[in-house]
C-alpha cells in the first residue's frame, strides 16, 4: 500500500489516535513511551513537509504485527477472517540510526517551516519529535530496532 493510500486510509481513524514507537523488544515498551498525540493529529502534514524536504514520508515507518493487521481489518473492516492471507503480512522494523537520522532531520524541517504550522502548534509537534528523538536514542544504546504504530 503506497503512502498515499495508507494516510488516507488511515485518515478516518487517525483522529484521538496517537503515533507511538514500537521496540522489536518488547520488554521496553514501558521505557519507551511517547504521547504522539500531535504527530498524529499532523500526519499528513509531517509526511508532506518530510517528502518536500527529501526525506521519507512519515507513515511509511508504520507497521504492525500480522496479528494486529488481521485484528484491524476483521474489527474496523469488517473483512471476512478467512478472506486474509497472514503470510502476506510482513511487521517491518528499522535501525535506531535510521530512526535517529530520520527524526532529527524532521525536527530540523519543522523548525524551519514558516507556513505549515502556528507557533503554539509548532512547539507542540516539536516536543513530540523530540521525545521520539530521546526513545530511538535509549532504542540505540540497547541495539533495539523499531517501527511507528498507531493506537487508535
């Protein structure tokens, strides 16, 4: 599913949701934890504003569990369970350095922008940004991989 089409599928739900960093290692889940509040609520913005400025878009370091994905599609889809092929479903998870490259560059894109964002809503992604900066650090020094989710 390209970018595009998942931010718009995602798009319906995404509103209350929160973008969170899962760890391949789910031991640190209470280590690591975010808000996320305003990185969801700024999704497409973030992508667009990441994309303009050659960087990935954002929702591209979703993913999810094969269990999750079918859970999701059954529950909010309403797709039939046998009609999923669990083998096609692949979680995917990324280096700490990508992370860390990826959410420091994002950083420095918002706090160039003069156009996308008002002030108060700025510091307010900033300071999502940031802790997500601080979790893909403590990811690193544990040599732990990663993914965004999205917990509606």
């Amino acid at each position: 599913m390209s970018g595009h089409m998942l931010n718009n599928f995602l798009g319906v739900w995404i509103m209350g949701a929160a973008v969170y960093i899962a760890a391949s290692n789910p031991q640190l889940r209470e280590l690591i934890f975010v808000d996320g509040k305003m990185i969801a609520r700024h999704l497409e913005t973030l992508s667009t504003l990441a994309e303009d400025n050659g960087l990935r878009r954002l929702e591209m370091y979703l993913s999810q569990s094969a269990e999750e994905t079918k859970a999701f599609f059954v529950d909010q889809l309403g797709v039939a369970p046998e009609e999923i092929d669990m083998n096609k479903i692949q979680e995917n998870w990324y280096s700490p350095e990508e992370g860390s490259r990826y959410f420091t560059s994002l950083r420095q894109v918002v706090e160039q922008d003069k156009f996308y964002f008002k002030e108060a809503e700025k510091y307010r992604v900033l300071d999502d940004i940031n802790s997500f900066i601080d979790v893909i650090s403590t990811l690193r020094d544990a040599d732990v991989r990663w993914h965004l989710a999205v917990d509606f």
